[in-house]
C-alpha cells in the first residue's frame, strides 16, 4: 500500500530555538537580530514539504545474513538495526522532502557572499524534514496503535551502520521519482534536503530509545543525542 | 593609532565577525569600523601587507579557530568571522598578485563519495584561507579519481577528505589509498564527525583532527609556517 503526504510549513512550527538546536547546544542567534525570524518567515514559501511511503504488511526475516525481506526484496540494515527491527511483523519505506528550492536559495545566498543566510535557509530546510517526519510519524503512531500495533523508530541508510549504498534497495522497492525524489549513482538524494528510511511496525514492537548503548560509537554525532536532524 | 594597535583591531574585527562599518554584526559594535576600514588603514599607514596577514588576519582567524574548537562560537559567528576576513582580504588581494604575500600552500578538500555534508568542509576550508592557505574546493560526493585529478593539476598540495557518514568513511579509506599510491609524500588529512585518530592511522592517512584549528596547527608545525 502506497501513500502520500504534503505539509505546510507553518503546520510543522519550525522555531528560532529549533534552528539553534541544529546548529549546536548552546547556540544563541539572538546575536543576529532578525535574521533567522526573517529567513523562517520566508521559508514558509520556499519549501515544498511532501513525502510518502510504502506499507509491507508483513516481512521476512534472514536471521543468518541479518537481512528484512520486503515483497521479493532483501534490504541489508546490518546488525544493529535488523536487531531494532526484528520484533517487526511489517515494514514501512519512507521518504520525506523539503523540495529542491529551499537547497537552490540557500545556495544562491552563499555564492552570492551572503553566507549567515544561506547557511540559515539551509539549516532550516534540514529541520523542516525532520519535523515533517516527526509528524508524520506521530500519525502513523496513532493509526498502528488503532490497529493494537507499536511502530519503531526510524532508520536510515548512512546510519547506525546500514551502508548509505542501501539506498539504491530502499528506493527499488518505491515507485521511481516517488515524491519527487531520486539517487545519484553514489546513492545520494535530490533534492538534498530529503530523508529516506525504514519503520517496522508489529504486535510485539515497544518503540526503544536510540541505540546508541548498542552500537558504542561513542563519536557519532547523533550518540544520545535526541534529534536527530542531519545537515 | 598605533601600528600594533591597529593590527589588534584587525584581528578583534575578524574574532567577532565585523566586517566594516555598514554591517550591523555584532551589534555591540554598530557603527564603528570593521575590518575593512581597518586594514586600509594599516596600508595607508604603510604597514606591510605580509605583516597586516600574519599579525591581523591569521591572529583573528586563530582565535575564531580556537573558539569553535571550544564551542564558545557556532558555525553563524565563523561565518561571520570569514566574511571579516574576506572584507580584509579584499585589500591584500593586489599583494598576492606582486608576489608581496606568499600563500602558505595549497590545499585540496572534498566531502568523500557518497556524503553530501558540505559545513564542516566549508568550515575548515573558511579557516585555512585566513591562516593563509590556498584552498581548492572540490565539492561534495567526490570520487578517488576527482582528488588524483586536482593533485595532477597541483601536485604539491595537501589534500583534506571530509565525511560525515559512517558509512562513507569507507571511501575515505579508498581515496587515502590511491592518493598515497600515487605519491607516498602527499599530506592526506581526514576529518568529520564520524572520524578518529585510530581510524586515521589504519588507513595511512597523515593528520587527523577533531577541529579545523588542530589541522592548523599541524600544518604550521609540519610547513614550518606558523
């Protein structure tokens, strides 16, 4: 089952404390008075938010080569996160945009030497991703929960040790320019500002907090930190 | 204003990112001279244009490093920072061209194949200029054989990889490879989030560094540019 999804910028109330939250804990933007208000009032016009995913009702499971079998697909998360995912009786394939415009202002602004601009126009088509997929994962909570089923966290290729070349598996099991979006040969997204990934959903699933105590990459930058907004 | 005062006050512009007079950042220092006006002054005022780097730009780009290494300053102020030293730099351009100032070296960067994350590249690429670097930007999702390229073209370069992706340290691994294959002597840096020391070592890379001013620093040390 395939379904889609468009959201206004202003449903997703992207704030000043969520940009600074992004750039860095302890960030203060009050330094630049204006700027990220303005940047977030015009954004409203520039992003284009639309996702969409695919629902497997059920899938199989290679304990052997640590694999999800979705349809006639085997998608390879490795270990840490077929171990997430295994009390999952069904699978959910996302993907989420901001659109290709909010990318091509903010670069425009920083080739034009405009780079506190562009770099907040960037920063804010990250975040408006994220929260687009907070909320969509908000809805599909509530649906699963209707249904007596938990839904995980997500996942996504280039993290928790799934290879970023999962992508090119993730999107041959989504119709082709689904929402928009589309894989360079070295399995990047474009628009940039676009997050793919997996949910599993099932009877037994409890949604766990991020498992950064399994993993042990005590460098990564998402390492218990709790968004996990990638810019 | 004396010669030393007016270099101090370069390098205060370019630590707090006030670019000349116009700009309203910071705000505590509205209406007053950036560093523009200032290094103009240092030139009328005939301090040498070598001097006016070294001891105005490189000393507030130091410190804007040294900064961010600590957190006190995020990616908005660096940027501001830069676009100060740029305003500076504006002024010393002729100088370059006579040959007066004499770029430290050049210096290669990329985000490796398969990474599409281009701040932190930007950032230490930001802060090599103001120390004094020739910098070459390759870009993001670039290939081993894009980097053997630009080494071909300027074959006396460092090269400084980036990644963000653990997945894609991988291809950090693949490109310090083929660069050390090609010339055992090229300086090859690697840096990102995902990156550390012992990863550097395993893959023959030459500096790790968890910050731009730390990849400064061995730089100045290894160049003997300090």
């Amino acid at each position: 089952m395939l379904r889609r999804f468009s959201y206004d910028f202003n449903e997703l109330s992207v704030t000043k404390s969520d940009l600074e939250e992004c750039i860095g804990i302890g960030c203060d933007l009050n330094s630049f008075p204006g700027q990220p208000e303005e940047a977030l009032k015009s954004a409203a016009d520039i992003c284009q938010i639309q996702g969409g995913y695919r629902i497997f009702e059920t899938i199989g499971k290679d304990y052997k080569e640590r694999q999800l079998i979705a349809g006639e697909h085997y998608l390879k998360t490795g270990r840490l996160i077929f171990g997430q995912l295994a009390e999952s009786d069904g699978l959910l394939v996302f993907v989420c945009t901001a659109g290709e415009a909010i990318s091509a202002y903010a670069g425009k602004l920083m080739d034009k030497g405009d780079t506190l601009r562009g770099y907040l126009y960037d920063v804010i088509g990250s975040v408006c991703v994220e929260k687009a997929l907070d909320k969509m994962e908000k809805e599909l909570d509530a649906q699963m929960r209707k249904r007596s089923l938990g839904l995980t966290r997500r996942f996504s290729p280039g993290y928790c040790g799934w290879d970023v070349a999962g992508q090119q598996k993730l999107f041959s099991l989504l119709p082709e320019g689904f929402c928009g979006i589309s894989l360079t040969s070295s399995s990047l997204m474009k628009p940039i500002k676009s997050v793919s990934g997996v949910m599993g959903f099932g009877s037994k699933v409890v949604k766990q907090e991020r498992p950064c105590s399994i993993c042990g990459k005590r460098d990564c930058i998402y390492y218990e930190r709790n968004s996990p907004i990638k810019h | 204003m004396k010669h030393n005062e007016i270099l101090e006050k370069i390098a205060y512009c370019i630590e707090y990112g006030k670019i000349d007079r116009n700009s309203p950042f910071p705000p505590n220092l509205k209406g007053q001279d950036g560093a523009g006006e200032y290094t103009q002054m240092a030139l009328e005022k005939g301090i040498r244009a070598d001097d006016v780097l070294r001891m105005g730009l490189m000393q507030g780009m130091d410190r804007v490093g040294k900064k961010f290494r600590e957190n006190k300053i995020f990616v908005p102020q660096v940027l501001m920072s830069a676009k100060a030293m740029n305003s500076s730099m504006e002024h010393l351009m002729p100088f370059f061209t006579s040959g007066e100032i004499r770029s430290k070296g050049k210096f290669i960067i990329g985000t490796v194949l398969g990474d599409l994350h281009d701040i932190g590249k930007n950032l230490v690429s930001m802060i090599l200029k103001g120390n004094g670097w020739e910098v070459i930007d390759l870009g993001i999702d670039v290939s081993s054989e894009k980097f053997l390229d630009a080494l071909k073209e300027h074959p006396d370069s460092v090269v400084g990889l980036s990644a963000l992706l653990t997945t894609t340290m991988a291809n950090m691994k693949e490109t310090v490879e083929k660069i050390k294959d090609q010339n055992s002597e090229t300086c090859v840096a690697i840096g990102g989030a995902p990156v550390t020391r012992e990863f550097c070592d395993r893959i023959g890379a030459d500096i790790y560094s968890p910050d731009p001013q730390g990849l400064v620093d061995y730089l100045n040390q290894r160049y003997n540019a300090g």
